[in-house]
C-alpha cells in the first residue's frame, strides 16, 4: 500500500514522538525484536514525502473523494476546529460508502440534531498523535502477538492487526474498519480513509 503524505516539519518532529509512543506499546506487548518483514521494507522504500498542505485535515477531506460525510460531520460537530490547534491528531476517516451503508441509521446519525452522538462516534475513530500506515505496519511487524493496541480520543482501546498489508482496527464493541486509500497530511494532523465504522450503530 503506498500512503503519499504531505507533512510540515512540525509533524514530523510530533510523529517521531508518537512512533516512540507506538514502539513502547509494541513492547508492553511483547515485542519480538525481529527484523522488518520484506513487504514493510518496501512499503517504507514505496513511501513518497511531498509538499507540505497548507489546508487542514477538514479542507482536505472536503476535497476528497468519497469523503464528503466525515468532514460535514468533523464541522457540524466542532471537531475541524481540533486541526487547527498546535495539537497533531490522526483521524480514521470512514467514507461515504460506510455511512450510507447504514441506511436510515446513517441518515440519522449525521443529519439529525444529536451531535453529542455523532461527535462520540468521530472520537471513536481519533487518536492523539501523528502516525502513518507505516509506522502502524511496522508496530504490528515488531510486536510479538501480531496487534497493538492504542487509545482513541474517547478513551476506548483500538486493536490494529494485519493481514498481508491490510490493516483492521477493532474497536472494544466489536466493531470494526480496515483501512482503504491513500493518507492525507494537512497541518499537524492526518486522515486515513477507512472502510467500516469503529461504533455499532443502532438502527
């Protein structure tokens, strides 16, 4: 999977910090202390560095394809405001496709007058911190059961395994997401697309 990433220098000095963050995880885990795998080498040797963005995380996604429904919903929510701060965050972006999967539920929940609700689910799906499908990859590669495991802006813990280069987060209800596309670096931040949603969503 190649991510092509836009960063600022301000990101990368917060992203070193968060890979420790993720290497500490990967240890308390239990960590093999092998050698990188052949496919994450070259996904490393894949990985592209271009122009910093001098938009947000929102703006981009409101740009992106397929991603309409998370940025209106980061927005009516309160949340774009997030990547303006100093703070970097990384956002597992669900795409349309997951919120119209749910039918009335989806229609509910993101047009509807609850943003309590809807800014929970967001939460749910950000972690505090600069981290790239990379160094998750790599943290998966290096811990010793094949998962690692880190807290979302809600609290709740997120389980990151993989399957050949498909990566799936696992939220404590059970839910799930894999993630899908290409990263988008906007500020401090970033936003990985991602299949599925890390909440069960009642209809």
């Amino acid at each position: 999977m190649r991510t092509f990433l836009k960063r600022t220098n301000g990101a990368l000095s917060r992203r070193a910090g968060f890979v420790l963050a993720l290497a500490a995880g990967a240890a308390l885990a239990g960590c093999s202390g092998s050698e990188p795998s052949a496919d994450t080498t070259t996904a490393a040797a894949d990985q592209a560095l271009v122009v910093p963005a001098d938009q947000t995380v929102t703006q981009l996604l409101d740009n992106a394809d397929g991603l309409q429904t998370v940025a209106e919903a980061l927005k009516e929510t309160g949340l774009s405001g997030l990547f303006k701060e100093k703070g970097s965050y990384t956002l597992f972006a669900p795409e349309d496709a997951t919120f119209e999967a749910l039918g009335d539920a989806g229609k509910t929940l993101t047009g509807g007058d609850d943003n309590a609700a809807l800014a929970a689910l967001l939460k749910e799906h950000m972690m505090p911190g600069y981290v790239t499908v990379q160094d998750l990859s790599n943290a998966i590669d290096e811990s010793k059961d094949g998962s690692v495991t880190m807290p979302s802006l809600s609290g709740d813990e997120l389980t990151f395994t993989k399957s050949g280069d498909t990566i799936t987060i696992k939220a404590p209800d059970g839910s799930s997401a894999t993630i899908d596309g290409e990263a988008m670096a906007g500020g401090e931040s970033i936003a990985i697309p991602v299949t599925g949603l890390l909440r069960q969503v009642s209809s």
